[in-house]
C-alpha cells in the first residue's frame, strides 16, 4: 500500500477478490473464513482504507451439481449468487472489520458500475 500511494495514487478503499478457497483434490486445506478474516485484518491493519470483499468459491464450491441438474433439467456451468447484507454485516461484525453504510440514491448500470470500480481498482499480487 506505501508502494501505491507512493506513486501518488489516493487510495481510500480496497476490494479484495477471490476470497476462500474451496479443497478441489483430496488434501487440499484452506482457511476457514475466520482464519481468513484475521489473515485479512493483520495484513490490512495500517492501511486506512475502506476494504471490500468478494467471497470466492467457498459459496459456491460446494454445489451439488447432480441435485441442480435433476431439478432443473441443466448442469450448472457458470453460477452467479449474491450475499444477502445482513449475512455479510454479521461477519465483518464478527471479526471487527470496519465498513461504511450509504443510502442508495440511484440505479447504476453494469457499465456505470465498471466505471466507478475502474477509479480505485489496483491490482496487488502478494507473494509469501
């Protein structure tokens, strides 16, 4: 974040996507979302940023695909969901990340929110 700002960029809010990650081969070990949020917490703690999260897979990951296709006739291939607020206000609640709340003043298109994203989205690779 110093490296960003450094180059004069003013960066008030992150997103971070990609979230937890779900086991796909037998051994595979992630974090449950806790373990996640505190990695989330110390890594960020001096940022003064607004952070914002995508879930990742763990969501969704676990689909029972057999179950979706018997009822809907179709094996899911490409799933969008959505989290309902209160679940996601729980769990920064939970793990005491802070968030801001605004009312919602207007209806934004995709391209109108594409835009809006593109004036604060920076692309960070962390490595361990």
């Amino acid at each position: 974040m110093q490296a960003i700002r450094a180059n004069g960029h003013a960066v008030t809010h992150m997103e971070h996507a990609g979230g937890v990650g779900v086991p796909y081969k037998a051994g595979e070990v992630f974090p449950q979302p806790a373990e996640y949020a505190a990695m989330v917490a110390k890594v960020t703690a001096d940022w003064g940023v607004t952070l914002m999260f995508e879930p990742g897979r763990v969501i969704t990951g676990k689909l029972d695909a057999l179950a979706i296709a018997e009822a809907t006739g179709d094996i899911p291939q490409n799933i969008n969901f959505a989290i309902k607020t209160m679940v996601a206000r729980n769990f920064l609640d939970a793990n005491d990340i802070a968030y801001e709340l605004a009312p919602s003043e207007a209806m934004l298109t995709a391209a109108d929110v594409a835009e809006q994203a593109r004036q604060y989205t920076v692309l960070i690779e962390c490595y361990d």
